[in-house]
C-alpha cells in the first residue's frame, strides 16, 4: 500500500468520467430492503418475482447500516418487484445529472516512467503529457486520439501486485471514507486535498485496490466508449462485493443520481444511465496469481497485432489471443508486469 500511498499524493486530478442522462431499459434487478436503517441487516439482489441468490460473507450477515441522511438501499414494493420511479439517467422532475459512483479515471504507478511511456505508446498508440508531481516525481497524463485514458506516475515502490487502479466519483469523498471504515476496509490514503477536491485510496475487503475522487466527470473519459473498453472486478462473491461497493460509493440509489446494478449472465453489472461502466465477476483476476482486484480492458484495432508488439517492447503475453470479430480480445503484462487485456474494437 505504500506505492498506493505515494501515488494518491503526487498525482494531480485524473480526467473525470462523462456522465450522460437518458431513459434506460428497466433495470432486471434492484437493491432491496425493508424497515429502518438499523432494522435493514440484509440487503440483497431480485428480479422481478423473484429472489436471486443472497450474498455469503460477513458482509452479508451484518451490513454496516446507511448513515442517518444518506441514500439507502431501492426499497421494493410489497409484489417483490421494485418500487415505481423514473428508470435510470432520468432523475426525478426530468433534467440531466451525472451518475454517483461510477468510474472516473485510471492511474498506475510505474518504477521507469519514461519506459512505460514508451511501452504503452509502441503497443496501444498512446501520446503522453508532463504533468506536474509533488516533490519533482514526474507524471503523465497518456491520451489515445487526443482522448484521455490513464495517469502514469513514478514510484519507487510501484509493482504489479497494485496493477491499473480505478478511481470512482463521490459526492463527498470525506463521508465515502467513513463508510468505507464502517465496513471495515483499508483507507491507506487520504482522504486528501487535490487541484479539483477531494481524494482518498483504499482497499476493498478481498485486497483490491481502488480511489475516490470529487465528483466532476470529463466528458471525453468513459468506460465502454472511447479507449478504456471495460472495468472489472473479480472477487470470491460478487453479491458481498455488490453490498460493499454499493454502500460506499451509493450504486443503486436515486434513479438519475447513481449508478445502477443488475444481475446478467452470473455477473452483476453497474450501468450509468445505458451504459455498462463495471461488472464484479467470480473468480481470480487473469494473471494475478490467485488475487482478487480490479481488472482494466482496453480498445484497439487489432489484438493479435498488439499482443505481438507487447512481447516485442519487453512485455509479456499472459493469455494469447482468443475469440472472434468484437469478441477477441488477449491479455498481455508491461514489462514491470502489470497485467490488462486488449479487445477489439
């Protein structure tokens, strides 16, 4: 955690994710929970009539309660089915806002800053620009197409085991903080002050590596559109993970304000408005040796291509490519070995 430490606090703001409103199919599934904040000691997942499989785990058993003033779990109506309201993207009343909780920006701490530059430039035909660190540690914000995809910053204790590190957009990063001690997660930095607010990095339950920043999206940086091709965190449960992180980054709130989850193909998926902008997944993280984190999938023209150059530039080939058309996707390690996939586009 110490590489996390040191990054969070030379880092200036990474671009902030671009939140788009619009009504969104019905959602298959909704947070639940009956009674008051206290009386509410399971929360679960379930679909139209019915109840899909409850979360395992002391998070499960015993949820830490939703603070007096904060948005609490989707309340269901007495069918089981959710209770009616605007669907996802369309707060109350109309209008357009921004989804809490959703994924707002990559960062990854490097040992050699000018050798990943050069890495990710030859392999994902990325640019990059200096930014200003703290303490004369040098970073850069790395672009595709003059679109933004990722902050790079040097570490002396960067390493693999931390891997590409998401951050996620709160509207009050010290209250996040405080729910993430409640469920009795890691906060190894922060929360502290940055050039656009608030910030913090913690650990989740299972060791996985995430931050929080001040909510303020930047509408070139999304998840799903652009070079960033999807977000993913895979976990021994993903009903505990589900509760963990919707309860402290807000997931499943007010329809138009937060994200929202739903329970699709043995996954659950966060959606922002339309858009799929995570999912949780069981199992190990591909190339993690066993750990659980968060895993980053990028766009490009040609997998095959990439991986060929990756292995060129001192990388390694961790899954050989696989799948066809849209589908086919590798994963490949940078040469400090730093794990994430390519998909095609």
């Amino acid at each position: 955690m110490t590489s996390s430490r040191r990054q969070a606090e030379e880092e200036r703001p990474v671009p902030r994710e671009g939140l788009r409103s619009g009504q969104a199919p019905g959602p298959r599934s909704a947070w639940t929970g009956g009674g008051t904040p206290r009386e509410n000691r399971k929360l679960r997942l379930v679909r139209p009539g019915g109840q899909w499989p409850a979360a395992s785990g002391p998070e499960a058993r015993s949820p830490a309660p939703v603070p007096p003033g904060e948005q609490g779990p989707r309340p269901t109506a007495p069918s089981g089915r959710p209770s009616a309201r605007p669907g996802p993207g369309v707060p109350p009343g109309g209008g357009s806002r921004e989804g809490l909780g959703a994924p707002c920006g990559l960062s990854l701490a490097v040992r050699d800053l000018r050798a990943a530059e050069e890495f990710y430039g030859r392999v994902l035909g990325w640019c990059h620009v200096p930014l200003i660190g703290t303490q004369g540690r040098a970073r850069s914000l790395m672009l595709k197409a003059g679109a933004p995809v990722a902050t790079l910053g040097q570490s002396d204790c960067a390493g693999p085991d931390l891997g590409w590190m998401p951050y996620f957009a709160v509207d009050d990063v010290d209250r996040a903080v405080g729910r993430l001690s409640e469920r009795g997660a890691t906060v190894a930095v922060g929360p502290l002050t940055t050039g656009s607010g608030r910030a913090a990095v913690a650990a989740g339950p299972e060791g996985a590596v995430f931050g929080l920043r001040h909510h303020a999206p930047d509408e070139q940086w999304r998840v799903g559109e652009g070079p960033v091709a999807r977000l993913e965190l895979y976990t021994r449960d993903i009903f505990a993970a589900a509760l963990f992180y919707g309860g402290v980054l807000g997931w499943a709130g007010e329809p138009g304000e937060s994200c929202s989850v739903e329970y699709v193909d043995d996954r659950i998926v966060v959606r922002d408005g339309p858009r799929a902008v995570a999912a949780l997944v069981d199992g190990a993280a591909p190339g993690a040796g066993g750990r659980h984190r968060w895993h980053t999938s990028f766009r490009v023209a040609d997998v095959d291509a990439t991986a060929t150059a990756a292995v060129r530039w001192g990388g390694g080939l961790v899954s050989a490519p696989r799948g066809l058309g849209s589908r086919r996707e590798a994963v490949l390690a940078d040469p400090e070995g730093t794990v994430f996939a390519v998909t095609a586009s």
